[in-house]
C-alpha cells in the first residue's frame, strides 16, 4: 500500500487542483471562521440533549492496533515486540477525540499470538470488565474522559466485544458452527469490507446470525482496486481532489483531505437494505485504521494516515443507556447505532423513532408502530465552521427505496426505514481555500433503521 500511495502523491502534484485561490470568485477574501478547526472533537456528554433518556456516544468499530500484521507501517509487532509510540498514537487518538468505545478488530496474526489483556494493552491501574462474555478494559484520558476498549477481530467475519476465551479456529471461515462459537464467546458477528462481498453469500450469513456489517469502509475510499473492481469508481478518479491538501501553497485544512474521495459507497447501502428486507442489520462506519497507508507529514505536522485523522472522517455512534462497558455492549446488541462523518461536523437534534405501537421504536429496533417521527440535524456547538450556513438534505427510505424527503412526523406502513443526511458544507469554506469545488452535497449521516410491523 505504500508503493500507491507514493504514486497516487506523485499523480496528484502533477494533477489540476480543482480551484485555485487565484480564481476564487471571492477576489482573495476568505472569512475567518467563527469556530477555528481543532485537532480534537468534543464529548459527546453534555454536549447532545438525552434521547428518550439513553444518549449517543462515540464508537470506532474498526480499528488495528500494533498486533495486526499490517499495521503501524507493517512494523507494529515484530519479533515479539510491540511499537509503543504507534500504539501511544492510537490512544492518543482516541482521546483527543472523545471516543467512547475501542471495538478493536486485528487481524489474527500477531492478535492471536498474545493475551486479550497485551492486545489492548492493560494495565494493573486499569479497570477491566471480565465476564464470560465480554472482556473490556477501561481507560482513562488525560482530561478525565474514558475509553472502554473491547476484543474483536477482523478476518473472514468481524467478531466485536468477544471475551477473553476466544474460539481461534473460528476466526476462519464463514461456516455455521464458526459463527455459533463466536456468539458463544460473547461476540457480536460482522462483516467488513460489504462492498466486496456477494449477496448471496451474505443472506446466508443472516440466516446464520450475522448482527451487522459496514455501510461505509473509509479504506475502500482509498484503495485503488476496491474502488474500481467494487465500488465502480474511476481507481485514480480522486488525485485532482487531492492535490490541494498535499501541495504546501494551498491552506486548506489537512483533515478534510477526505472530502476528496468521499461519497454514498452504494453497493453496501444496497446490500444492507436487502437484509434488512429480511430482518434486523446492524450498520457501522468501518474506520479501517492502521496508520500504514504513508507517513507523508501534512502541513499540520501529522502524516497523511495518522490514526487521529482517520478516526474522525467517520464515527459510529450508538445510542446507549450511560457510558458504561455494559451500556455499550448492550447498546450493540440492540443495534442502536448510526453512522456519522464528523469530519463535516457534529450533528445535534437528529432522531428518528417510531411510534403507533405499545413502545417508541428506536434505531435498530423492529416493533409494532404505524408513524415514522424524523428530526433535522444542525451543526452542535463547537463545530468548525465559518459564517455561511451549510445546506442539509434529508432523504428517507423505506425498504431501500426513496419515500419521503424532509423531516416531520409521517404515516408508515410497515418496513424498514432509514434516513440518509446530506450535507453542503459552505460552513467549511473558511478551511478549503483552494478546494472549494469540494463544497458540495455529500453524505453526513446514516441514521440505524427503524422497523415497523404495523399497528
């Protein structure tokens, strides 16, 4: 991955910048922004109003520590030792953040080489959670905040939240009784990478007790080969987008690098609407970070893959009673989860739920209920931004098809619904100087789905 990403550098130094400040239309004159970017997101505590008395918090649910093979540059555990700064990188990350939940997902090999408690690197300071289902171990922040960080792997299923009797041989393969050993060790089966996957392959798996999957893998952006042979984008299509984040004469915000390949990966929207055709799907945002892409420095002194980046391009939020290891956990069993790229900001006021029935119908949940209750988002206090407003579009679907646009209260029939954001960030002008034609509808959140029964 290395040897293209060196290339695709080199393509896009080369390739047209798709502005130049030169041609602005604003003569030169960019506002200064009324909330300056930072390298940090707020918590989500406090600064979000409880949603029917649960309140959304941050998970990662795809992530490599130093123990996969591949990550931290290919060299994060060789011969028996761990890179401590790329794992310090991590933690750091998560922090800075506000993370509240580290689903980690390594691959087997180094992962499986060692113990539940060197994987996510505990220690006699932190306090573990150790239960026949779930091993997790909290740690603190240097503000005070807490990460809860959980098993997982990531192979031919991505089992999440596992204990520490992990079932190794059930890491490979897709079969029945791998995914019953997998429950049985408390793990909640997901699939990676949706975009690559068949199916057919996949509706086997739900019969087989698949909980989830990803709507969106950030590294199928990048990956030249996903984007062509699974995605059915141009390989290289994004180089000109590119350009002004990597050229040192343009100032444009080295973390909305991402807006330059980001938009809706349709075959796994598509792929989760036929399951949920089907049943309950959980849906998650597949961050995929290793910090191995390229250690190129941008011009905020941290490299092009850093974990810090890569994590806040896209979010899984899940909608849990505190912030507890158990809370989380449940939360996860519930499916109460939405995805949310807050990269171009934290959204506050967004709910859909159903109601009609003996009980609200939340994310993820399927119940009796005849009325579809969608709240707009706006951007949540803190947010970068500048003083434009930006424009928000909300779609809504129902058994994968467009129904409905806007928000408000709407009789529903029974079906699956789930809402897609779509945001214009001209809040975002003021850190784009040079990029400006990214200034354009892309997609925010993907709301968990709601499905109803019926009166």
């Amino acid at each position: 991955m290395n040897l293209v990403w060196s290339t695709l550098i080199a393509l896009s130094a080369c390739a047209p910048s798709p502005s130049d400040p030169s041609d602005s239309d604003s003569d030169g004159e960019w506002a200064d922004p009324s909330a300056p970017w930072t390298s940090e997101l707020p918590g989500l505590d406090g600064l979000l109003p409880p949603v029917r008395g649960r309140a959304w918090r941050r998970a990662v649910v795809h992530v490599h520590t130093p123990y996969s093979h591949d990550a931290c540059d290919g060299d994060g555990y060789v011969d028996g030792s761990v890179d401590a700064a790329c794992y310090d990188d991590l933690e750091a990350a998560l922090c800075a953040l506000h993370y509240d939940a580290a689903y980690v997902t390594d691959h087997p090999a180094h992962a499986t080489e060692v113990s539940a408690d060197r994987q996510l690197r505990a220690t006699a300071s932190h306090a573990v959670l150790d239960t026949p289902d779930t091993y997790a171990v909290s740690k603190p922040c240097p503000d005070g905040h807490v990460v809860h960080w959980f098993v997982g792997f990531e192979n031919d299923l991505m089992p999440i939240g596992l204990s520490k009797d992990i079932p190794t041989d059930a890491l490979h393969g897709t079969e029945a009784a791998k995914v019953e050993a997998l429950q049985d060790a408390g793990g909640h089966v997901l699939i990676a990478h949706t975009e690559g996957r068949d199916p057919a392959d996949l509706t086997t798996l739900q019969d087989r007790g698949l909980h989830g999957l990803e709507a969106y893998n950030v590294h199928a952006m990048f990956g030249p080969d996903i984007r062509r042979d699974d995605l059915g984008l141009d390989s290289l299509g994004f180089t000109a987008a590119i350009g002004p984040f990597l050229d040192p004469v343009f100032p444009a915000q080295p973390d909305l690098l991402f807006l330059g390949v980001h938009q809706h990966q349709r075959p796994s929207l598509d792929r989760w609407d036929a399951l949920l055709a089907r049943g309950p799907m959980m849906a998650t945002a597949g961050n995929d970070a290793h910090q191995n892409v390229v250690p190129a420095i941008l011009s905020d002194g941290e490299r092009v893959d850093s974990y810090r980046r890569a994590l806040r391009w896209a979010v899984t939020w899940l909608l849990a009673d505190d912030a507890t290891p158990q809370a989380l956990e449940d939360a996860v069993a519930r499916r109460a989860s939405m995805v949310v790229f807050e990269v171009l900001g934290t959204p506050a006021g967004f709910d859909v739920h159903g109601t009609g029935g003996p009980a609200v119908v939340e994310q993820g949940d399927s119940g009796p209920g005849s009325t579809l209750v969608v709240a707009c988002p706006t951007l949540a206090a803190g947010t970068p931004r500048g003083p434009d407003e930006p424009e928000i579009t909300v779609q809504i679907l129902q058994d994968g098809v467009p129904w409905q646009t806007g928000c408000g209260t709407f009789e529903a029939p029974p079906g699956a619904y789930r809402v897609e954001v779509e945001i214009t960030p001209h809040h975002l002008r003021p850190f784009l100087e040079g990029a400006e034609a990214l200034i354009q509808p892309l997609p925010w959140i993907y709301s968990g789905a709601v499905r109803l029964t019926g009166p």
